[in-house]
C-alpha cells in the first residue's frame, strides 16, 4: 500500500459556536471519521527517508507562541538525565539561567533547538544509559505518560495538534461578518512547497489508517483542546451519526453516498 494523492474530495459540517453565535466551526468529516492513527515507532518511515527514526520531528517544533514555549520549558524542568537522552546539553550556561531548549529557524522564528539533527527532546533509537526509564521518542511525551497526563500539557502546540489542523476564515454575508474556524487534516499539501519535500507522510497513507477508534474518538482530548468540550460534544453527534451510517451500508452492501477517507477505504482491502 501506499501514500494517496491529497486533494480529494471531503465530507464537510458546519455548526454554530454553541457560545458565541458569530463563530461558526466547519470542520471535515471525511477526516474526523477516517481511521488515521500514529504510527511512530510501529511502520512510520520518518518524513526523511535517511533519519526514519525521527518521525516529524527531524527540524525540531516551532513555537505558537511565548505562552506555548514558556509551557514547555515548565514541563523540561521536570525532565531528569535519567529520562532525557541530551539533557546535559540544555542545561543553562549559568547558575540559575534557563533552560537551552529553544533556537531560531532562517526567518527569526523561535522554535525546539536541533541537536545531532534533530530535536533536542527526541531520545534517539538505541539511546541507553545507567537508569534510563523510557524508550525512543519524544521526552516530553514519555513525562506526560509517566506522569498520567495528557501529552496536550507537555509537548509544543504543533507536536500534539498534528496531524490536526486548525485554521481559520472569514465570511461575509451581507453586512455580517463571520469567523469560521476550520479543522481539519493537516495534509501534505498544509505544509506548503515544503510538504513536497517529505520522502513520506502519513496522513494519507494507508499503512497509518489502521486505528481502532476513529480520528474524533482517539483524539478527543485534543480536539477539545482546539475547540472547547461544548463544540466538541456536538461534533461527536454529527460524527457517532455518520459512522453508524457508514457501518450501515456497509453491512448491507449498499453503495455509499459520503465520502470516505481513501487511506482509511483502501487499508480495509
């Protein structure tokens, strides 16, 4: 199986902000529903075909904002050598300075710091040492496991909306203006001229579609940290409804008249 081309036609859902009637949300029901699930360290290849055991974190996670990195520097204070692979190389350069986590990319832009190519969080494959308790990947992820939380708490904005995508539009309708916020796939194409440079990417990749829940169940945690519980809740509806719809008429045999995710339609065959 293989990567599909992106630029397929989607299922869409729009609904009122349930608190705040001039936000609408539209978000793709195609994705929401399809069977996406991460698959690093089981079958991803890594964007990079030389660096397969990085995922998508060779270039290191660009920040959101000062809040965002300010929340991940809170949660590296907590990171021990036991844990973090490079962790005495973020170590401040003087008593009591902060922690050297972050750089800046070509444009100015503050980001993760790259250390041996990749991301300074990212315990490499065959990382060992006296006490080590985790495995390879990212350090962050492993503090939240370890401490049961969410890795929503621990990890940048970009690392745990990903492959989610939150964008937004404006629409006029008349002399009323209305915000939408979109959510979506962060497919190849969301990247850019950069995406072409990925050798893979997973999002419509039929070796990544093989989860058990959908995408708005396994990922409800972030979705709600992307939309709020109460537009959560009433997308869940619209989503329970339409994969009951789908599992219907595949029982039945019936053509089916949504559109489903193709990476999801081909990894059942």
């Amino acid at each position: 199986m293989s990567e599909l081309k992106s630029g397929f036609a989607r299922d869409w859902i729009e609904f009122a902000d349930p608190n705040d009637e001039a936000e609408i949300f539209k978000c793709d029901l195609t994705w929401l529903t399809s069977f996406w699930t991460c698959i690093y360290g089981d079958g991803c290849k890594g964007v990079f075909a030389d660096r397969p055991n990085d995922g998508c974190c060779t270039e290191g996670a660009m920040y959101s904002d000062e809040d965002d990195e300010e929340r991940v520097m809170k949660a590296a204070r907590d990171l021990t050598p036991e844990m973090w692979q490079f962790y005495a190389e973020a170590q401040p350069k003087k008593s009591g300075g902060k922690l050297q986590i972050s750089d800046k990319d070509s444009d100015g832009e503050r980001k993760t710091k790259t250390i041996q190519d990749s991301c300074i969080f990212l315990n490499r494959k065959g990382y060992t040492a006296p006490g080590f308790t985790g495995s390879f990947g990212c350090v962050l992820h492993h503090l939240a496991e370890k401490e049961n939380r969410h890795f929503v708490d621990t990890k940048p904005d970009v690392c745990w909306q990903l492959p989610l995508r939150r964008s937004f539009e404006t629409r006029e309708v008349g002399e009323r203006e209305y915000s939408i916020t979109v959510i979506g796939e962060y497919e190849r194409l969301a990247w850019g001229d950069g995406g072409e440079d990925f050798d893979w990417y997973c999002t419509s990749n039929t070796e990544a579609h093989v989860g058990i829940k959908p995408v708005y169940i396994s990922n409800r945690t972030e979705l709600i940290a992307l939309m709020g519980q109460d537009a959560y809740d009433i997308l869940a509806r619209y989503c329970d409804a339409r994969s009951a719809a789908i599992a219907d008429l595949e029982k039945r045999k019936l053509p089916l008249f949504v559109i489903q995710h193709p990476a999801t339609l081909a990894a059942k065959k």
